[in-house]
C-alpha cells in the first residue's frame, strides 16, 4: 500500500480568531495575509517528487481559501475540513459566551459530547475528520488540507488514538504546519525543520 502524506496547514489570523470569536467567516486580516505570503517560499521550497500526485484541499470558510492562495496553492473545497458548527454561539466571543452562559461555557470546555450552543460537540467534529482521515490512508499521495485549528486538534488526536480530552492540551497556532504519514495501519506524526531556502 503507498504512503498518504499530509500536511495539514491551519489558516492564517482572521479579526475573529484575534478576538477569540467561535466561528464566522471572516477572511484574512493584513497580518494573516502577509504572513502566509512570506511563509509561501518555505511551504513551497522543495520540490515535489517524480509523478507526484499532490492536491491542495481546503475548509470553505473564506480564511482557509485565501490562506491557500497566498501559500501559492490552488486548493479544491473539502466540506468535511470545515470549522466546528458553534450553532447559537457563532460568531460571538468567549467573554460574551462566558458571561451570558457560564455554566454552558464550562459544560462544553469539559464534556467533548456537550454543544450546548445547538451545533456540533467536539465528539461529532472529531467523528466528521476522523472519517475523512481514515479515507486518506493508502492513496498514496500528497495532500496540503487548509483548515481550522480546532479540526487540526482534533485530527491529531485522531491519527495517534489519543483520548478526546487531549485536545485541549495541544495549542495550534495560525500557519501552524502539521505532518502526518500513513504506514499502513497508522498514522505518523512527523515534526520537521523548515526547508531550504530555494536556490536562485
């Protein structure tokens, strides 16, 4: 069985994400922007191998998209790869959230089967990638997914078999570049310094 690899890369800063707002489909803020056009040289550094057959796919939300296109990518919109359904809470920030409905707040921060808000629990989003990443096992192929820090949490937690409530021990930061390799019955988490400047 060939190898999948994937580079899950999460989108650049949204005035959203600096504010700590779930959800919304705000699109990148200058700072993001720019950030993802200097990361590009770097994403982009090494050359693919011969008759390699890598995609580009990403979350619909609009930061996900631009981030792809600022990295050089064209991407192909994956709807599994989309940000957490907030429900009542969309678009709101967590200080609002914590005052309005503290005890809600706190139910969902420790229960992962709690969406309290109305939409989807972290147990359903990790149920929702988890199926898309077993689907990429023996492609044998190069994937970038652009998506959400939350799907990125949740996808290594599924990829290692880690219990659910270590997700919230792994922080994922704006262009946070995480790899996973397929060996066959499992996943490979792969930390890597940057590549080489690409000669002129």
């Amino acid at each position: 069985m060939n190898a999948t690899r994937l580079r899950l890369v999460a989108h650049g800063h949204t005035a959203a994400l600096r504010r700590a707002r779930f959800g919304g489909d705000d699109a990148l803020d200058e700072g993001g922007r720019s950030a993802a056009l200097a990361l590009s040289p770097s994403l982009l550094g090494r050359r693919a191998p011969a008759g390699d057959t890598g995609a580009c796919l990403s979350s619909p939300a609009t930061a996900a998209v631009q981030t792809a296109y600022a990295l050089g990518l064209v991407p192909a919109v994956e709807t599994t790869l989309a940000d957490c359904d907030y429900g009542d809470w969309t678009g709101r920030s967590l200080q609002e959230v914590a005052g309005a409905q503290p005890e809600a707040l706190r139910e969902w921060l420790s229960t992962p089967e709690a969406a309290p808000h109305g939409g989807e629990s972290v147990t359903a989003l990790r149920e929702r990638v988890g199926r898309w990443l077993d689907g990429q096992r023996g492609l044998g192929r190069r994937v970038t997914a652009v998506t959400h820090p939350l799907v990125i949490r949740v996808a290594v937690v599924h990829a290692l078999g880690l219990p659910l409530v270590t997700y919230r021990q792994l922080d994922v930061e704006p262009l946070a570049i995480v790899r996973l390799t397929d060996h066959g019955r499992r996943w490979q988490l792969r930390l890597s310094a940057p590549p080489a400047p690409a000669s002129r």
